[in-house]
C-alpha cells in the first residue's frame, strides 16, 4: 500500500491510500544519478483537490514507511474532459531538483573532488535558506588517480549541472548522485556503483514478461584518428591578419607515432575490417599523453554494448519476493529460451501506485567482448541449421514454458483471491445496525438497562453504565443477532463479564456479555466474519450486554465505570442506523431487481422495466449475479493487482471514482448499483462486450 501526503507549511493532507482518496495514473519513475518524477491525476471529491500549489508545495510518497519519493509539485494543470468531468494533472520533481536552485558564478577550481563536492553542497544550502530544500553529505568517495580536479566554473550554471559537467560527466571521475530520505532531511551521496545485487531473480514462467536485447555495434571502430587541444598560435602571429582569418589546427600524435596521425588494433581489423572514426580530447595538450589515451580508448572498441529492455511483475506484494525492484540494483535475469543468465542493473524503475504488482524496467547497457558478438553469430546460424531437427523438441519445451506461465498466473489469481477474502471484513464501510433480538410493538428499557448515568444506576461506581441491557423480560427471545457488521476478534471468559466475544468493523468494537452460561453459547469464533441479524449466540440468562466503543477494548476496559466517551451510546447507534436503513439491499430469492430498483430510486434516477431487465443481463453476464466473485481470468488488470471484482466486476479504481460516502465496499452488490448510478451516461454505458462507465460522478453521497 503507498501512502501520498502533501504539505504545506504546517498542513499535512493525506491525497492517497486511504478508502476516499485515491489518485488516477499515479506513476513515480526514477532514475540512476537523476531527478525522479511522480505524475497523476487528482479529481475534485479529493479532500487535496485545492491545496496542491506549484513550486509551495511539499509531497511525499511512501510505502510500509520507506520513502519511495520526496520532492515538490511543479506543474497543477486544470482539465475538463469531453465528458463533462473536472480534474487537475500534476507533475511533481523529487528532491534532487532543488539543486537547479542555486546558482554559480565564474570560478577557477583546482583542489580535490570530494573538497569541490562539499564547497557546492554548502553553496546551496548558503543560498536555498528553506531547510526542506537543504541537503547535508552521506557519503562523498568519488576521486581520481591525482585526488585532483582541475576545470573552471561558467557565470550562471545551476548547482546540479555543475555536478553533471565536471564530476559525473568527467571521464576522470564520474559516479553517480544519490538521495536518501530520512526523517531528519535529505541525505545527498556521491559515489561509484556499489553493485548491490537484489535477492529477487526475474525469470522466463516466473515473473519475466518480456524481454528483449539489443546489441550496438554503431560505434565500433578499427582505426582511431585522435586529436587533443587546438594549438596556440604564437605570439608574434596573433596580431597576423591572415592568422585570424583561417582556423586554428588541433594537435596530434603525428610527432610521437612515426608520423602517423591515427593508430590501428590488428585483431580488430581482422573482426570488422578497417573502420575509421575520430576522437578528441579537448584539455590533453601534449601529443604523448593524446597516444596514450588514444591507446587506452582504442582497447575498448574490442567490448561492445548490449541494450536490454523488459517487463516484470514484481511479487514482492504477493509475498513471494523478499524485495522489490530498486532502482541501481543489480538482478539475476534468467531466459533460457534465448539464452540470457545475466546479473542486469536496473538504471530505471517506474512504478504504478495503483497497479503494484507492474514495474517498467529500464536497464544500463551491458559490455561484452567483440569476440563473443562473432561467437552468438557463430552460435546463431549453427541453431538455424539444427532448427528443423529440433522443432519437436522447442514446441515440448515451449508448451512447458506456456504450462509454467499458467502456472504462474493461477498462482497469482489465488494469492490475490486469498488476499481479497481477508480484506473483506475491513471493506465494510456504510453497513447497517439492527436490535440483536426482535423488537418488541414498544420498546422499553429500565433506567439501569439504560447507556451512561441514570436513576437505578447508582448502585455502579459514578453510576456510570458503559452499555446497553437487553433483559429477556422486555426482549423475549434466545438467538442473539449481531447488531452490525464486524470480525470475530476476541473471544473468553471474563469476571464481570462472563463468557463474551468482540466483533470489530467500521472502527467499533461491539462486545456481547453477560448473557451466555457456557461458553458453548457462543456460535462465533475468533476469525469469523458476522453480518448484521447473523445469530451469534444463545442467550441462556436473564440479559445481554451489549457495549461499543471505536478504542482498543482491552484498553476501554479501564474506562468501564467512567463517562469520559470512551463507550458509546449502542442504543443511539441503532437506532440512528435505523433511520437510515438503505431498504432493499440484498437480491430476494436470487433476483437483483428489487435492489436495482432501489439503488436507482437512492441516486435519484427514474428507470423502466426494459432498464431493469438490462441491467440484470448485465449482472448475469458480469458476475452471474454473485456480488463477493473476484475475476478468474489472467489479464491486464489482474496483472497489474487490481483484478475486476463484485456484481458488476469493477477494477478497485474505477470503483472508488464513482462510489458514494458511507458506501465503499467493492463486494456489496447494492454499493456497487449506486455506483453505477452515479455514472451521468450509465444507460448509454450497458454494453454485454465488455462494459465501462465513460461519464461524470455525479454525487459524492447519496443525494437528500
């Protein structure tokens, strides 16, 4: 789950991960040594939606409490769609952007790397003043082979450019730019790769998608002409005219190279022929050190570089990967089909908020030796030869591969089956509450039965009642019904209480007590999902209590005989719930009808009976009308963790979009009907070809 949170000043304002603020196409990409982006779009029942100011405003993004990014909203673009709905496009720039901030004047350095990289760090924090914009030093390890740099700085070049001119991009030093945010600030490192290597293996019938390499050889050559600095034009020449009129001649290594102006490597001639390119060296001066460096720069023409591109599910939110994909991070990538078995750095991560379990992989080109290039040809037309032997035996192996990949995706479809089972009982958002025994012609307490402090009362301490009392006088009956929705979480014995059990759901914990003589009388356990007017127990003594409270009950325990809100009202609660009883709810004998009808009266819309006879095929073509069925199909959406469930099979998102206050929960039939009520062009929108809402949300709550 990935927490979003903007700041400004001291305001902190939760814009996703919880049930009534979701954020669309949110995307965080990052990059080796750059600055990350986080896109998405925000729509107007957001409680974010007018507090996301350019430049002023703080966000970060986190997950299980580590940050994935931190940085500031750059761009707050308004749209009106065709549709008629309203929403804002943000893009945001991690922290490593605030380094554009700072700006240098002309300077001539000649000290140590790691002296140079302190100087700029304190140079910005000297001028950013805002201490969210600051950095202090994690680690700065980068040097040469003199611990010297020599450059001058140009008039009016921000910090981070800088940085990228004459530290990352200086073939002397190079590494890479890194940050670490803590709670404390934003801990900037400069170092080489460490050549971390992740745990998860990305393989072929496991999580590999798609793979694919890309071997460039463009910029091989066999011949290297190399030049240095332009030559300076003598003293008693620099007024010459003629001088001035014509170019100015780069060095070479003519003078040390018997003449020659270029350099040969025989072994690659014999590889690829005599192909020539050039290569210059602006700041070599003397024609020795440019041989030496041409020399150096020709050896690596016998490596080339292979691009690799691919695609992954990361199963580290199904719990079955240690980790996830970090970007710098090396993985073991195993595709036997076109035999790879290599360690990949990911130098670029994109991760969906909304579709966890997809990451766009980006991956740093890999060198090899020329000689293995001429060997996979080699190897290549020697398979080409032996296909037609083989065929037999790639369809085998090929149909296992297909057999493991199905493998894969039933797996997946089960852990997210077996994960959304468990989020049901947390799902119940907006459920009713009922008396737990029927309800007499007139309903009557005595004042000791009664919640709080009241005559009769006084015999407990503060004469403080912490629940309700169903005497079996005025509430006849033996089967206890559960009185709201909730989960099985305790269950004992008790002085004071007796044998009781607690259910918790919406945030109340409902304790029933006092009314069951053995502990057999209890017909839940622990784990047990309760509706309301499910019978929970039978009642075997002369009343029920019933308590409610939204703290940890062991903790209210220490509260029982106090009036300071840690109870609550039971009475008022049902009978406020009452009040607002949704009325048909459930499909009568297996026909959804009534509750379409009622759903459409609810969100104010006239429907005849042809509407009501397409949105039931609809139903049955969809989910054959069982509202708690998740998709079993492998696809994009189950792919990406967010398979289609309920009647009407939304994606969790498209849900939440259109979903009513009070009514969230993606299994409940009738909460799924008022969303689909509350589309503008729901009519238009019934399709038995794969059906989805196209207009605007038209309420935030079921209207008045």
């Amino acid at each position: 789950m990935y927490l979003v949170k903007i700041r400004n000043g001291d305001e902190t304002t939760v814009i996703h991960g919880t049930k009534n603020n979701t954020l669309g196409d949110a995307k965080v990409s990052m990059t080796v040594s750059a600055a990350s982006s986080f896109t998405f779009i925000i729509y107007p029942n957001n409680t974010g939606y007018f507090k996301l100011r350019e430049w002023t405003t703080y966000i970060d993004v986190t997950q299980s409490g580590k940050y994935i990014f931190r940085g500031r909203v750059i761009a707050v673009d308004p749209k009106h769609n065709e549709d008629g709905t309203f929403c804002k496009e943000i893009t945001c720039e991690s922290a490593m952007a605030y380094l554009n901030d700072s700006i240098l004047s002309w300077e001539k350095v000649d000290k140590k790397p790691a002296d140079f990289f302190v100087e700029l760090i304190n140079e910005h924090n000297k001028q950013v003043v805002d201490a969210e914009k600051q950095f202090k030093i994690a680690e700065n390890s980068v040097t040469n082979n003199t611990n010297n740099l020599y450059c001058y700085v140009e008039d009016g070049i921000s910090i981070l450019e800088e940085m990228k001119t004459d530290l990352l991009q200086n073939e002397d030093l190079g590494g890479e730019l890194s940050i670490d945010y803590r709670d404390d600030g934003n801990y900037i490192s400069w170092t080489r790769d460490k050549k971390v290597k992740g745990q998860q293996v990305i393989k072929l019938a496991k999580n590999l998608k798609t793979l694919s390499a890309k071997p460039d050889i463009s910029k091989i050559c066999s011949v290297l002409y190399p030049f240095g600095a332009t030559k300076e034009v003598p003293v008693d020449q620099k007024n010459d005219e003629k001088t001035n009129e014509v170019s100015t001649p780069r060095i070479t290594i003519s003078s040390v190279n018997n003449g020659k102006n270029y350099i040969e490597d025989p072994e690659l001639i014999k590889a690829i022929g005599r192909v020539s390119n050039t290569k210059t060296w602006e700041n070599v001066k003397e024609p020795k050190n440019l041989l030496a460096k041409a020399q150096e720069y020709l050896k690596t023409m016998r490596n080339y570089r292979v691009a690799y591109e691919l695609d992954a599910v990361d199963l580290q939110p199904l719990g079955l990967a240690v980790d996830s994909f970090e970007c710098g991070n090396y993985y073991h990538v195993i595709n036997p089909v076109i035999n790879i078995d290599e360690w990949l750095r990911l130098v670029g991560v994109t991760i969906n908020l909304n579709k966890p379990l997809e990451s766009t992989l980006t991956v740093g080109d890999q060198v090899k030796r020329l000689v293995d290039y001429s060997m996979d040809n080699i190897q290549t037309e020697r398979n080409l030869r032996r296909l037609a032997a083989e065929q037999q035996i790639l369809k085998h192996q090929n149909n296992m591969l297909i057999d493991e990949n199905n493998q894969l995706k039933q797996t997946i479809i089960k852990l997210w089956n077996d994960i959304l089972s468990k989020q049901e009982s947390n799902d119940s958002s907006g459920s009713a509450w009922n008396w737990p025994f029927k309800p007499p012609a007139t309903i009557r307490f005595d004042g000791a039965q009664l919640f709080g402090v009241n005559p009769g009362g006084e015999f407990r301490p503060n004469g403080f009642h912490d629940g309700l009392d169903f005497g079996s006088v005025n509430w006849p009956g033996s089967e206890v019904k559960a009185i709201h929705d909730g989960t099985v979480t305790l269950k004992g014995a008790m002085d004071g209480l007796g044998n009781y059990f607690v259910t918790n759901g919406d945030g109340f914990n409902i304790v029933y007590q006092e009314a069951f003589g053995s502990a057999s009388d209890i017909r839940v356990n622990i784990g047990d999902h309760v509706k309301v007017g499910d019978v929970v127990g039978i009642r075997t003594t002369d009343h029920l209590h019933v308590g409610v409270t939204k703290h940890d009950f062991n903790a209210a325990l220490g509260s029982a005989f106090s009036n300071n809100g840690t109870w609550l009202d039971p009475k008022k609660l049902i009978e406020d719930g009452l009040k607002n009883n949704m009325g048909t709810t459930q499909p009568v004998n297996g026909d959804w009808g009534p509750v379409i009808r009622n759903a459409a009266a609810k969100m104010k819309v006239n429907i005849s009976d042809n509407d009501v006879n397409r949105i039931k095929a609809l139903i049955a073509n969809e989910s054959g009308g069982n509202q708690t069925v998740t998709q079993q199909v492998w696809d994009q959406n189950m792919a990406a963790g967010t398979p289609a469930q309920g009647l009407l099979q939304y994606v969790p998102s498209t849900f939440n979009a259109y979903a009513v206050d009070g009514h969230r929960n993606i299994k409940s039939g009738f909460d799924q009907l008022l969303a689909f009520f509350n589309n503008s062009t729901w009519s238009s929108d019934i399709s038995l070809h794969g059906w989805g809402p196209n207009g605007s949300k038209r309420f935030d709550k079921i209207p008045a």
